[in-house]
C-alpha cells in the first residue's frame, strides 16, 4: 500500500476490498454471521410478542389499562417510529464513528428500553418504551448492514445476507411459543406473563452484546477514515487464520484501490450522491422498502386479532399459528437465498416480490368469501410470506449494496425510515382500525392494499434493480473517495 500526504486527506492505495472479497468461507466468517446476525432474532421476537400479546394486555387483569387497537396501532406504530428515527440518526453515526462502535451502541439501547418495558405500569409509559426500543432496532439495521456487507465475500454477499435478515423469524418463532406459554395463566398470572416475554429479550441481548464484542471493524471503513494501517493488521490477521483453517496460501488479490482519506461525509454530499448520481436505484430502494413494509404489516401486527375476531382462536393460542407462519418465513430466504448469487439479484428480487403480492390478493378474495378456516388461512399466509420474506430481505441486501460505501449507513438508514414510516406507521394504524371492525371487507382491503404494493415493488424491480451478484462492492457503485484503480502486483 502506498500514501502520499498527512494525516488529512491522504491518499492511499490498497487491495484490502479485493483480499476481503477472495476469501474462502471460513470461521471467522461464521463468527460475522453469529455476532451480528443475531439481532434480527430479537427484533423479531419484539414484534412478535406484541402482536401475540396484544389481546392479553387488553383483559382485565393484565396491569395495563390500554386497548387491543391501542397495542397493535399506536404502540407498534410508535415502534416503528423509534425504529425509523434511530435508523436515520445511528446511520450517521454509523458512517461517521464506525460500524463497531455502534452496533455495540445500539444493542446497549434496545437493551435498556426493552427492560423498561417490561416493567410497564401504564399505558404512556408502554408507549414511550416501544419507541425507544425500536429507536435501537433501528440503529442496527444500519450499523449491522453495514458491516456484514462489508465483511463477507462478494460471492456469498447475497443468500449470507438474505439469511441474517431472515433470521428475524427465528425470533418470531421463539416469541410466538413463548407467549404461548407467557399467557398460560395456570403458570403465570394475567400480570406477569407478558412482562416475562419481554424480560426474555433483554436476556437475549445480554448474550449477542458478549459475542458481539468480538466481531471487528469494517477493514473497508477503516482504510477510507484514516486507519490504513490497523486495517491492513487485520486483513492480514484474517488471511494467516484463513490460510491456517485450509491449508493452503491464498490466491493473489486484484485490482487495488486508490482513495483520498476524509473523517466524515456531509448529508448534502450524501443526497445529492443517492438522488442525483443514482436516481433510479433511489426509486428502486424506496419500492422495496414501501411494499414489504405494507405487505408485513398488514399481515403480522394484527395477525393476532385476525384468528381471534374471524376464527375464534384463544388469544393464549395464537402463538402456535404464528410460530408455523415464522418458521415458513425463514425457509423463504434459507432456501431461495443462493439463487440471488446464482440466478441474479433483478429476476430474484422482481419474482419474489410479485408472487407474494398476486398470493395476498388470492387470500384476500378467499377470506372475503368465508372459504378459509384458522388453519387454511395460516397456510395461505405461511406461502405468501415465503416468498415475500425473501424480497423483504433482499430489500436491505439492495440498498446496501448499490451506493457508494460512504454513503452506505445513511443510505439504508434513509430508504428503511422512509419506506418503514410510510407502511409501517401508516399500516398499523389503517390497518388496526380495519381488522378492529370485525367486517372481513375491511380486513380484506387491508391485504389488497399491502399485495398491491408488492405488485408494484416487483414491477420497478424488473427495470431498475442492479445485476450485482458476485461483484465487489466497489465494482457496484464507486467509492467517492476514489481517485484511481490500478492492476499492479497485489501486496
């Protein structure tokens, strides 16, 4: 690696990218997978157990004095809200001070708002804690999408990628059997099981923080802000460990890159970058994100009330249809993830998104007639959400891939709260009163307009999505420090 200059804008020349890039899967890589993905866990297990508990919380008994609407309108639209707020003000955080620092930071809030929660002695007080506990979530999307993007393989980039965002289901699995057995009043009492749920979490939290420590700084972060040669220490770290694990030396990196060194990027710089520069991938990443937001929430934040006003499901038994429903969520990405690498990202991402969307509204004509059971409804949802867990998922894998790396964390901060306020504060709260109604129209038009959505997603998917499966980062969108790329004789 070469450099010229002072500390200030220096320019340096590195193959750091493309040494990341020619890895074999190995342990380390593992250990990225686990340290930082597991937090979608949690956050699935956060929206789960609020739509599982949502009935419970408004019975007589239950030590809040709030009502079935209230928890699956306003506190999961405050949730969103924190999500959407702690998305955009992490995010600059995240491309200022690192990718480490704050997903360590962020895990630390979600933490402490979810332990607060727990104890919730009324309803303002539930409502603020749900929004500072999304107010963390949503500063991990964009530190964690950050850094797994950054870190992984481009060759593995894609189903690695899909498969963390998709372990939200795990988490959703977890939360919908634990409220089954939270909301059993013959062990726990009205008041107690749901706060259990919640305590869960914070338990959670407390094991990924420790694993977490271990996970480094993005390599690709730390050359651009000045630390060159702590990142060239790790890469080479990575390498001799790699080398070790297979036995055999590791192929030649090419090509290099040069960059001029900078501390932060300023948002007028970051806007004009992602409208001006990238226009149409802007309106592809704002698709993606509407649609699945709307799709998902006109399913999964009142699923619950759903079983219970239309098929006389207990509320103590939701969790068992909702663990059956998560658990075909996570086989969406697990088992399609590959063919984002192998078929290509545009027919992947346009198929999935499409498919899910003409499902909903085919369950949408079958529920308005009164053809579907608890059971035959819950199957309908686990085939829609199978293919739209993987196009949500390859929402994130998309705007994290396709803007210059600066710009990385702000811009998935921007097209999450953006796309996430539109349908996921604008969803529940249209779609609480319409499943509140007890009318299946009503419930029905909530689907149509969530699977409309997808629909139109999908379409803008065909023309703008970017081809960038197997291909560096680099390659994708060009850093904006660079000044140069050379070929020369890799280091």
């Amino acid at each position: 690696m070469s450099d010229t200059g002072t500390a200030a804008g220096r320019t340096v020349t590195t193959r750091i990218p493309a040494r990341l890039d020619r890895l074999p899967w190995s342990r380390w890589h593992w250990m990225i997978v686990i340290g930082l993905g597991t937090v979608w866990i949690l956050d699935g297990l956060e929206v789960t157990v609020v739509g599982n508990i949502a009935s419970r919380l408004s019975e007589d008994g239950s030590g809040l004095a709030i009502t079935d609407a209230q928890v699956t309108g306003i506190a999961a639209a405050l949730y969103v809200a924190g999500a959407c707020s702690g998305a955009l003000f992490f995010g600059w955080l995240t491309d200022r001070f690192g990718r480490k620092k704050l997903f360590l930071i962020t895990l630390a809030v979600y933490l402490a708002a979810t332990a607060l929660t727990a104890i919730s002695f009324s309803a303002w007080w539930f409502f603020v804690f749900r929004f500072l506990t999304g107010f963390g979530i949503g500063g991990e999307y964009a530190a964690i999408n950050s850094a797994i993007d950054e870190l992984i393989p481009s060759k593995y980039r894609g189903r690695v990628d899909l498969i963390i965002n998709g372990s939200f289901w795990l988490g959703a699995m977890a939360g919908s059997l634990l409220s089954v057995l939270a909301l059993n009043t013959d062990i726990f009492p009205e008041d107690i099981g749901w706060r259990l749920t919640f305590a869960l979490g914070v338990v959670l939290g407390l094991v990924i923080l420790l694993v977490r420590r271990h996970v480094p700084e993005s390599p690709r972060w730390m050359f651009i802000h000045g630390k060159d040669e702590a990142a060239e220490k790790l890469v080479g770290e990575v390498e001799q460990e790699v080398e070790r694990e297979t036995g055999h030396a590791l192929p030649p990196a090419e090509p290099a890159i040069t960059v001029r060194q900078r501390k932060s990027i300023g948002f007028g710089l970051i806007a004009r970058t992602v409208f001006r520069s990238y226009p149409r991938r802007a309106v592809l990443g704002l698709a993606l994100f509407i649609g699945q937001a709307f799709l998902y929430n006109a399913i999964t934040f009142g699923f619950g009330s759903i079983l219970v006003k239309f098929f006389d499901v207990s509320s103590g038994a939701t969790g068992y249809y909702f663990a059956v429903i998560a658990f075909c969520n996570f086989l969406g990405p697990l088992l399609l993830g590959r063919l984002f690498d192998t078929v290509g990202r545009k027919p992947m991402i346009a198929g999935t998104y499409i498919a899910s969307g003409l499902l909903l509204f085919v369950t949408a004509w079958l529920f308005q007639n009164g053809s579907l059971t608890a059971a035959t409804m819950t199957g309908c949802w686990c085939v829609v959400l199978f293919f739209a867990s993987a196009g949500a998922s390859s929402a994130y894998l998309t705007v994290s891939e396709i803007f210059p790396m600066e710009t990385r964390a702000m811009a998935i901060a921007f097209f999450y709260a953006v796309g996430t306020a539109a349908g996921g504060i604008t969803g529940p709260l249209v779609f609480a009163d319409l499943t509140e109604s007890g009318i299946p129209g009503d419930t029905a038009l909530a689907f149509c307009i969530g699977a409309s959505l997808m629909v139109v997603a999908g379409l803008v998917a065909l023309f703008f999505a970017v081809a960038a499966e197997q291909k560096s980062l680099e390659d994708i969108a060009t850093p904006l420090s660079a000044q140069e790329r050379e070929d020369s004789t890799p280091r």
